[in-house]
C-alpha cells in the first residue's frame, strides 16, 4: 500500500538504480585499484630481482657464486618477499627466507624452467580472501639473468594478501563515500523529480477533479511542445469529445425514452382496440339474440297483469312487477351492448361545452341519487368550443357523474359529497395539449372512494368494474373512451384510494 503512489515508485526506483550505480562504482574503482597495486608490486618485484640478482651474477661471473658470498638481501623495507631462491651454472642453489610448502614444488618448477629456457616466469599461487571474493594469495616471479660467461635464475616469491587488507580497508571509505553520495543524489534527484513530474501531474489531476466544461480546463504553462503540453492538449480533445459524446447520449435518450413512451401508449391502444372490436362484435351477436326473446317475455307480462285474477293478487301484482324490472335491467344492458357495438357516424358539430355542463347539471339535480352530493363548477375555460357529438359527449358526462355519484355513496363522505365539473384552457405547448394545438380540459372529480392503482389500468376495458354484482355493467368507461377517441381526443384518471378520482377529457377546441 505504501509504494502505490507515484512518488513513492519514483523515489524506490531512483534509489534502486543509484543504488546499483553506486555499488558498480564501489566495485570498478577497487578493481582498478586493486589491478594497479598488483602492478605496483609486480614491477616493485623484478626491480628488486634485476637490482640483486643481476648484480649478484655481474660480481660472480666467472663460476659458481661461493657460499656466504651474498648477503640475505630480505629485510624489512620489503616484508612482503616471502622468498629467493637462485640458480647459477654449473647449478648452484642459494635460498633466503621461509617458502610457504604448498607453494615449494611449482617454486622450484618456475625457477628451473626460466633457467633451463632463459625465458621469464610469472603466475599466481595460493588463495586468501580479497575484497568480493576469494584471489591469489601469492605472486611466483622467476627471471634469467646472463654474466659474460655464465647463466642463472632467480626466484621471488610475493604475498599479496597485504594488499587485500589495504584494499578492504579503502573499499569501506569507498562505500561510505558512495553511500553519502547516493542520499545525496537521491534527495536531489528527487527534488528535481517533483519539480519536473510529481507537480505538474499533481496539478492535471487538480484540474481534471474540478472540471466541469471544456472551457474551465487552463492551457499548460511550459512549452507546448513537451509532453506535458501535449497531454494538456490531449484532456482539451477528450473533454471536448466527452462533452458532445454526452450531449449525443442525452439527446438519444430522450429521444429513445420518448419513443419508448409512445410504443408502450401505442401497444395499450392497440390491446384496447382489439379487445373492443372483439367485445363489439361479440356483443352485437349477444344483444340481438337475447333482444327478441326478452320482448316477447315483457309482452306475457304486461298480458299477466292485465289478467283480472292477478288484479286482485296485490302478491301477484308485485312478482310481476319485480320481473318486469329485472327484465327492463337486461334490456338497459342490451341497448347499451348495441351503442358500444354500433359504429354509426357521429354528427360532430360545434359543441359549447359550458352550455353542456349546465344542461346536464341541471337534469342531476332532481336525481335521487344526487340527494346528499353538492354538485360544483368552476368554468375558467375562455374558449369552451369542441368539435363533437352533442348527445354522445353529453352521454359521457352522464357516465362520469354516475360513476362518481356510486364512488361517493359507498365511501366514508357518503354524507357530504363533493362532485367538482371543472373547465380550463390548455395552450399548445402544454403536455396534454391534443394534437399539439390549443386544447379544452373537461374534468370530473370527487371525493369518493377513489382507485386502486393496479386497477387505473383496467378501468376502460369492457365489462370490468368494481361496483358490487348486479350494480354496474363494465361498459361506461369502456363507451366513453371510445366516444372521446372518435373526437380525436384522450382521457386520463389520476385516483387516490380513499381520497377520490378526477378523470380529465381532453379535446381540440374549436377555432370559429
């Protein structure tokens, strides 16, 4: 978690390849060192063999140098010769100092060779610890030396491990060196760093949080040129497309949810379409079917009560009575059937709807079933014209009234129920404007017992209803949905249980 960010990457990575570069540094400069001192002390060795060895068989040329004729030239201006061992013709044998005895053998080896040859001798021996890794412990260095008239060789054998102990001795000031570079570095590679990346990344992402519109966003402040400006370009190009890429999407789904809203009102008027048509002819055939036998069937009765015996039966009088209503109530069910079958052309003409109201506010007002309803108006509408039917529009008040009189007779406001006509004006870039043209808004509300909202959607379908069995047919609403649809209009319902209904027609009104 703690190396996610940007920063922190950089600063691990930078110290890792500082790092690497310090260490790489450590190792060169002690190589280069240690090569150094190797030929420091290499050619330190053969002047030392060429200053007493040659000297030797220049003073002794004549035979073989005489025992005790050379001086132990060991001492301590050079403690790291370990050993010298020389030859002379006819093979004389001098030996100074102790020869390490692993090493005893290739000695002898090298300084014969180099005698028997007159060729120079040089090779490692041995292993001690170096500085990374293990290395030679011993140099073995054999020169031939030539008098006048004699040959010989001579032998050096060298300790490096002195060196080494020099050189792990500098390579820990090395690395403390390098190490005080690498913070050194790392802090300044760092700063630089954040001045050059950290910032300016830091500022786009400012900058990309707060923006809103393409024209909020800054231009860089470098060089247009440099990558920086060029991602500034780049968010310039994105946000430009991101902002008509929207614009497109919010305009295809409005336009999608539009159509989606008109294929969804088209599909329920085409159910509700096919389902009339077939309900209308089923119903023709019904209504002519029963018609004939019920006429025949109030006939009888009406012969039965003129009888003389059931004119004095009052019990008879009363039975008869009671089948010729319910007689009459099938009969009412089957005209209705035939008006909602029946596809006559209706006689549209200018209809003044204000007039209308009155008209059928008037006729409800003797009704029983109004006796305890307050009927109210409230005509706004200027223009209350309408291309329509007068009858059949007047039938589908009669059918909302009704429907809104039962609705309040069965509610808790049975006692004091309020049915509201009400009028308005619709312009035509209202919603509900018909046709988008100016528009008339008939209402129809009270405060009855209102409608379930699963039910809003079944409420125009024939025969559906939710009066009780035997106090409503399931036609009225179905009736008046067609009569307004054939006036190029559109009803609507909004209902709330126990609060009421308002169902709303609209229709085109009239210009002339």
């Amino acid at each position: 978690m703690i190396f996610r960010g940007l920063k922190a990457q950089l600063t691990v990575n930078l110290a890792f390849f500082l790092l690497f570069a310090v260490l790489l540094t450590d190792f060169v400069v002690i190589r280069i060192i240690e090569e150094k001192l190797l030929q420091e002390r290499i050619q330190q060795s053969r002047e030392f063999l060429k200053e007493i060895g040659g000297g030797i068989f220049e003073k002794h040329s004549s035979g073989k140098i005489p025992a005790g004729a050379v001086k132990n030239p060991l001492n301590a201006a050079h403690p790291w010769i370990v050993f010298g061992l020389f030859f002379t013709e006819p093979g004389g044998e001098i030996r100074f100092g102790r020869i390490p005895p692993e090493t005893l053998q290739d000695v002898e080896q090298a300084n014969k060779a180099a005698f028997a040859s007159s060729e120079n001798q040089r090779f490692f021996l041995g292993h001690t610890w170096g500085v990374f890794w293990k290395q030679a412990k011993y140099l073995v260095i054999s020169e031939s030396f030539s008098g006048s008239q004699s040959i010989g060789a001579a032998t050096l054998v060298v300790r490096l491990d002195d060196i080494y102990a020099h050189l792990r001795q500098s390579q820990k000031i090395i690395f403390y060196y390098c190490l005080a570079n690498l913070f050194i570095l790392l802090f300044i590679g760092m700063l630089r760093m954040n001045r050059i990346v950290i910032r300016p990344i830091r500022r786009f992402i400012r900058l990309t949080d707060d923006l809103r519109s393409t024209d909020q966003f800054p231009a860089y402040p470098g060089k247009r040129s440099s990558e920086f400006g060029q991602l500034s370009n780049a968010i310039h190009r994105m946000a430009r497309r991101i902002e008509e890429d929207k614009e497109r999407i919010e305009s295809s789904l409005h336009s999608l949810e539009k159509v989606h809203a008109d294929l969804k009102n088209t599909q329920q008027e085409m159910i509700r379409a096919e389902k009339l048509a077939s309900i209308g002819r089923l119903s023709a055939g019904i209504a002519h079917e029963i018609g004939n036998p019920v006429g025949v069937v109030l006939g009888y009765l009406g012969l039965l009560k003129r009888q003389p015996a059931f004119k004095e039966n009052p019990a008879g009088q009363e039975y008869i009575e009671r089948a010729e209503s319910e007689i009459n109530r099938i009969n009412t069910i089957i005209r209705q059937l035939l008006d909602f079958s029946r596809t006559s052309a209706s006689e549209r003409q200018v209809v003044f709807v204000h007039a209308l109201l009155k008209d059928v506010r008037q006729m409800f007002s003797h009704q029983p079933l109004m006796g305890k309803i307050s009927l109210k108006t409230d005509l706004s509408a200027e223009n209350d014209k309408v291309y329509a039917d007068y009858q059949q529009l007047r039938q589908v008040l009669i059918n909302l009234l009704i429907n809104a009189a039962d609705s309040i007779s069965v509610s808790s406001n049975s006692d004091n129920g309020e049915i509201w006509l009400q009028t308005r004006d619709i312009p035509k870039t209202d919603e509900n404007a018909v046709n988008q043209s100016p528009s008339l808004d008939l209402t129809v509300s009270d405060n009855g017992t209102g409608i379930a909202r699963e039910e809003i959607d079944n409420i125009f379908d024939p025969f559906y209803t939710t009066k009780e069995p035997g106090k409503g047919t399931g036609l009225g609403l179905s009736v008046s949905y067609m009569i307004i649809e054939q006036f190029g209009g559109a009803i609507r319902v909004n209902s709330i249980v126990n609060q009421g209904t308002a169902l709303s027609i609209y229709l085109p009104a009239a210009t002339t």
